[in-house]
C-alpha cells in the first residue's frame, strides 16, 4: 500500500517540509485554491515527487472529512502537514477563529481517526502566542481550548468574545498548541504522533504582507532587528526541524509545542524587547 503524505496548504513553508519528508511517498496537496496548488504540484512533479491535489476548505468539517476520504484512497497516511492559516493583516478576527483555531481542530481530529501506525502530524504555530500574557486565560479555559469539540469550542464565552486579528490569531495559535497536547494522547493509542512548531517570522509571502502592513510593518521590522538572531528565519529551517520531528530520531517526541523564532520571545522576556 502507498504510503501518503497530507500537506494542507500550498505555501513556502508546506513545500519546504513536503520536499525533506516525502521522498518515496505519494504527496496529497490540499488547497483552498485549485491553482495553487497545481502550480506547487508541477514544481514537485518536476523535482520527482509524485503528487495529486485537491480543494479543502478547513473551516468546514465536510470538506476536512472529504480530503481524509481522498488521502485514503490513495493509500496509507502516515503524515499530516497543517500550514494553512490566516494571518492578523489577511481578515477578519472571526475568519482567523474559523480557519487557525477552529480548523486546525478539525484537521487533528479528522486524521486521528486514520492516521497510520508510525505516523506523525506537524501543524505550523506561531511564536506571537508566546506573547500572550500568563493569565490571558484559566487553566480550566485552557483545558477547554484542547479539549472540546471543534464546534464546542467556538461557542466559548472566551472565543465569542474575540473582535481583534491580532489577538483572534494569538489565541488560535495557543489553542492549536494546547490542542495539540490533547490529541497526542488520541494519535498515540494509533502508534501516531503529533507536534506542533511555534515558527517566528519566517521570510514567506504572508510574512511579507505583515512586514509590509501599514499597520503593524515597522512592529515586525523592530522585532526582527532587536532579537538574538536580528533576522528572519527561512522556511528550509522550519523544515528542518520539522524533518526531525517526522524522522526515526524524534519519535519520543509528541503533543510539544517548539519554539523556533530567533530568540524574539526570548527578547521580549529579558532583552531590547521587553517593555
């Protein structure tokens, strides 16, 4: 049976890890643009990869069950790269919520019905939920965050409540991490693991779009120029690690949140960052 690889979103990111992962596996590229991800498939079709596409819109439980019905009929799955997501500058606060917090929850909860013994899941966080204060929210509202059903979740006094992109993609990127955590324990009684990699501004087209914002461009490059590292990261680093995670040396590791973003949370805790 062929074994197959999952990419949700057709990105920098997605492409860099598909690349160091997926050598001798069928790729299942899912986007929520046909044409992106047709344009990625030629790309890896061209450098050997064997690929297929489809549509997914991960805000919709239906279309999430229909790619995992897809990815089974192909063959085995035994990866799942989440990487689509909306960033604070893209949309709306309540978009955000139903693509990064909501659909993410979806994607681990669907796959972790399927995925194969030895498999292993890697959703892309972000080091900006690292910024949210200590007591953003209680232990029993983190709990709920992980636990509860993707539409359970969304009727949180905590989620409801959310009217600001920034904060909206904040609290879904702790959620994914917390979420994680969760279904680490539903992915290991099928011999899987999951993880997820709390990236920094690493140098893709969304992060353009926010280094670039009118809003919040001089809040990023300021970021970038005052952290250990003083640049941005590439998304071959991400993919490295995420390799890592994937391969035979990282298989005690599963349900962690990893901080990969220069040192910036660390600036903000005790450097030029800190206010």
């Amino acid at each position: 049976m062929r074994e197959v690889i999952v990419v949700i979103g057709s990105g920098s990111i997605a492409q860099a890890i598909a690349r160091r992962v997926s050598v001798g596996k069928h790729i299942l590229l899912a986007d929520i643009k046909a044409e992106n991800a047709e344009a990625v498939k030629h790309t890896l079709s061209r450098a050997g990869f064997e690929v297929s596409t489809t549509v997914v819109d991960v805000s919709s439980r239906e279309s999430v069950q229909n790619l995992v019905k897809n990815a089974c009929g192909i063959g085995e799955v035994k990866g799942v790269i989440h990487t689509a997501g909306l960033s604070p500058s893209q949309a709306k606060a309540q978009d955000i919520i139903n693509v990064d917090l909501y659909g993410t929850a979806v994607v681990f909860e669907e796959f972790g019905k399927v995925i194969g013994h030895g498999g292993s899941g890697v959703v892309i966080g972000s080091q900006s939920s690292h910024r949210l204060d200590v007591d953003a929210f209680s232990q029993q509202q983190a709990d709920a965050l992980a636990t509860l059903s993707p539409e359970e979740m969304l009727e949180l006094p905590l989620v409801q409540a959310v009217n600001d992109s920034l904060y909206a993609y904040q609290l879904s990127k702790r959620g994914n991490a917390l979420r994680v955590m969760s279904e680490a324990v539903k992915w290991g009684k099928r011999g899987a693991r999951i993880n997820c990699i709390s990236a920094g501004i690493v140098f893709t087209p969304l992060a353009y779009d926010e280094l670039n914002s009118a809003e919040r461009g001089d809040f990023y490059r300021n970021m970038l120029a005052k952290s250990p590292a003083g640049r941005g990261g590439t998304p071959d680093e991400i993919a490295a690690l995420a390799e890592f995670l994937f391969g035979p040396n990282g298989t005690y590791i599963s349900g962690s949140d990893i901080l990969i973003d220069g040192g910036v949370t660390a600036s903000y805790k005790y450097g030029e960052l800190k206010s």
